[in-house]
C-alpha cells in the first residue's frame, strides 16, 4: 500500500489540497489520511475506490503505479476539470494563513510538513521569491474607510534576518515572533523595529531584531471590497516625513 500513499500524496500536491480539505472529501479524518501517507496504515478497499473513481483513475493503477504529475493531468474527471490546464503554469501557489491557522502556525511554522499542509492560494502574480498569503481578520491595520479589513488578503515577501538592517522606509510587515503573528506598519529603530496600527487608540510597541522569527514584506493585497484608494499614497508620504522628522529631531 505505500505505493497508495505516495499517489494520494502527489494527487493531493496537484490540486493542491491540504491534508484535511483532501481528508474531508472523502469522510476521513485528517490523521488517518496522515498514516496511508506514510504507509503506516492500510485503506479499506471502499475507500480506495471512492478516491480512485472520484479522479478517474483506474485502481490497478492507483495501487501498483507511483503516478507521474504528467500521468495525473491525462487523467479525465474531476481532477483535470479543476486544473485548468492552459493557465495553471502562469499561477503562483502560496501557503496561506487564515484566522483559524494563526494559533497552530506560532508553533510550528518552522515546520516544513506543517506548511505543505496549509491551504494554498493559487494567484496570477508574477513572483518568484519565497511569499506568504495572510487573511487579515482585525481592524488595526485600518483608519476610517481606508487600510485593510477582515477578510482581506495580504501577500507577503520573505526578509531575511541579515537583511532587517536593510530596512530603512516604513512599510507594512507580517511578523512571527513566538508568542503571536502581528500585521503592523514598521519603523526601524537601532536593531529594532518599532511597531504601529494605522487604527487610531492602539499602542506603538518595540520589537527587537532578535524577537523576530520570521518577517514578511507585504507587497500585494487582495481587497474582499472596492477599497477607497485616493488618500493611501497620502498617507504613506506622511508616515515617512514623520519618521524623517524624528530623526532629524534627534540629531539635533
């Protein structure tokens, strides 16, 4: 049956579903789908067939075959009805992180495995650096009718730690650290960053470089509304002038 495992696995990185969204499918649970995986346990034939005639392939071939990603996509059904082949090559795949992962993925972001099993966005942007999708679900990041609100989705750019002194402008940032994962605009400040909402009544905090586990520029948003747009330009140009007015006010 590992033979089985394997082709779930790559069936799964094809359409690209989370263990638990493919589990659910199919009336699983998320750990037993987790054990024929990784050969530790052995489907019922039921289900074998479920799987096999739900993407159209044949169960001899499911069970004697390590499936190629060019066998799968001749495949007719479901499966390929849901690539939509023509356009799939000019889709970047990127794990996302909604309000209900933010808890598990403090802990186990490091976790290679853990972040395969992430949802996925699939999004026609043209980048190739590492990315992280964030679905915003507070209003800190928000000032009157303008900024980011729940249910909006936030693209992030991997920083790396060597690179934080780098930073010099504010800009928006998702930021791990190991108590929690803030989304706030960022200032640097001597081997720290000082951390500010555009929502008015919310506290500035420091954070040290130190702090840090991961960083993530934003570089792309995905509005869940028609964002009012003309005063966004406005108010980035004040937040550098402020910030260049504290240094200049400290070198005096």
């Amino acid at each position: 049956m590992s033979l089985f495992g394997k082709n779930i696995r790559k069936i799964r990185s094809v359409k690209a579903l989370s263990q638990q969204a493919f589990a659910d499918i199919f009336d699983l649970k998320r750990g037993t789908l987790g054990a024929y995986e990784e050969g530790r346990s052995e489907p019922k034939i039921e289900t074998i067939i479920k799987i096999a005639n739900h993407f159209s392939i044949p169960i001899d071939t499911i069970l004697t075959k390590e499936l190629t990603v060019n066998q799968l996509l001749k495949f007719k059904g479901d499966l390929e009805d849901n690539l939509e082949l023509p356009n799939r090559n000019k889709l970047t795949t990127i794990p996302c992180i909604n309000p209900d992962d933010q808890e598990s993925y403090i802990k186990h972001a490091s976790n290679p495995n853990y972040i395969k099993d992430l949802n996925f966005l699939s999004l026609p942007i043209n980048n190739n650096n590492k990315l992280r999708a964030y679905v915003v679900d507070n209003l800190e990041m928000s000032s009157e009718n303008n900024g980011l609100f729940p249910k909006d989705i936030v693209i992030g750019q991997w920083v790396a730690k060597n690179d934080f002194e780098k930073i010099t402008t504010p800009s928006v940032y998702l930021i791990l650290t190991a108590e929690a994962l803030l989304l706030k605009r960022v200032y640097p400040s001597n081997n720290s960053f000082i951390l500010r909402a555009d929502h008015v009544g919310i506290d500035e905090s420091v954070l040290k470089f130190s702090e840090i586990e991961e960083l993530w520029e934003i570089k792309s948003v995905f509005y869940n509304r028609v964002p009012d747009l003309k005063n966004s330009q406005v108010l980035d140009k004040l937040a550098f002038l402020e910030q260049e007015f504290k240094k200049l006010k400290s070198s005096l």
